[in-house]
C-alpha cells in the first residue's frame, strides 16, 4: 500500500470518529447540540429540499452545531476540541461529506442512521480502543493535556489526538464536558 492510500485510509478513521461524535450529540442521541441531523425529524424535513443528500446535509448540520456549542462553552481558541478550527478533523470530515453529495451513498452514513445512541457509543469505544483515558475537568471542560504548534504538525499525533478527544466523548453524560487539549506555544 503506497502512502496515499495510507494516509486516505487514515483521513477516513477520523472522518468516522468525528461523525459519529457529531450523531451522538444530535437530540435523539446524547442530545448536547440540540439538532437533529440523522434523525427521523431530520429525514422528514431536510429529505424533501434534498432528497438524495439529506443525510451528508444533516450531519454538516450536526457538525456545525457541535462547534458551535463546544466554541461557546470552552470559550477560547487555544483549548482544542475535535471540531476546531486549529485541528484538521472538521476540514476533512466536511470535505468527505461534500463527496458523498456527487458520489454514491455511503455505508458510514447509512450505518450512524441506523445506530441508537448506545450504539454510536460503542462504535466510538471500538474505533479509539487503547486511546488513553482520563482527563482533568476544569470548569465546563475535559482537559486531556497540552500540544504545541509543531505536534499539531505530525500526523501520529493528530491520529492519537483525535483518538483521545473522540474516546472521550463516550462516558460523557447528558451534561457535556467538552474534551479539549490546551494549545501551548
């Protein structure tokens, strides 16, 4: 396997984790972003403007709530959660959505669709198995520790980092916790 099929099947492990993350918090699921991007609420209304892209349009939908709820509750750019700016994850996750609008249905989609909240939790646990734990809860946040602009750099990192951030995620209750790493300089 060359490097780019490497690194696209790596971009697609991630692109999971972000969108399952993304359907957790819809209403139906843990209910922290208050949208309803795979929901049947979302089918009902979202499939009769788009009816072949819907599901790839909700989870934007989901994506762009869960930053915005998470931006507004951890307050500041240097505390980096799964769908910041400063973290490539959102980027790559909206890019693949965007390809799944002209390209045939994606299983993934149809497979968080179909997943109740107990179920996306454990598809969470099994894709980020060995990813470490823990974290300190510092006012509305997790923090899992602290990265510098040059690890941001290696993809090992990001890898772990977005393995951790999403692991995360799975024990959190109906209270969000953001998990987030400091940006150091």
């Amino acid at each position: 396997m060359g490097p780019e099929v490497v690194a696209e099947l790596e971009a697609d492990a991630l692109t999971l984790l972000l969108l399952a993350v993304a359907r957790l918090g819809e209403l139906d699921q843990a209910g922290w972003w208050r949208s309803h991007g795979l929901s049947t609420t979302a089918r009902y209304v979202l499939s009769s403007a788009f009816p072949r892209t819907w599901a790839a349009a909700g989870l934007e939908l989901d994506i762009a709530s869960g930053t915005r709820r998470q931006d507004e509750l951890l307050g500041r750019v240097t505390a980096l959660h799964l769908f910041s700016d400063q973290l490539p994850f959102r980027r790559v996750a909206l890019a693949w959505l965007a390809e799944r609008k002209t390209s045939e249905p994606s299983q993934l989609i149809a497979r968080l669709q179909e997943l109740d909240e107990a179920g996306v939790r454990d598809l969470i646990g099994s894709e980020t198995a060995g990813a470490s734990g823990g974290g300190e809860s510092i006012g509305v946040g997790l923090l899992l520790g602290r990265l510098s602009e040059r690890e941001l750099e290696d993809e090992d990192v990001l890898s772990s980092t977005a393995k951790a951030l999403a692991a995360a995620y799975v024990d959190q209750g109906a209270e969000l916790k953001p998990p987030y790493f400091d940006l150091s300089p």
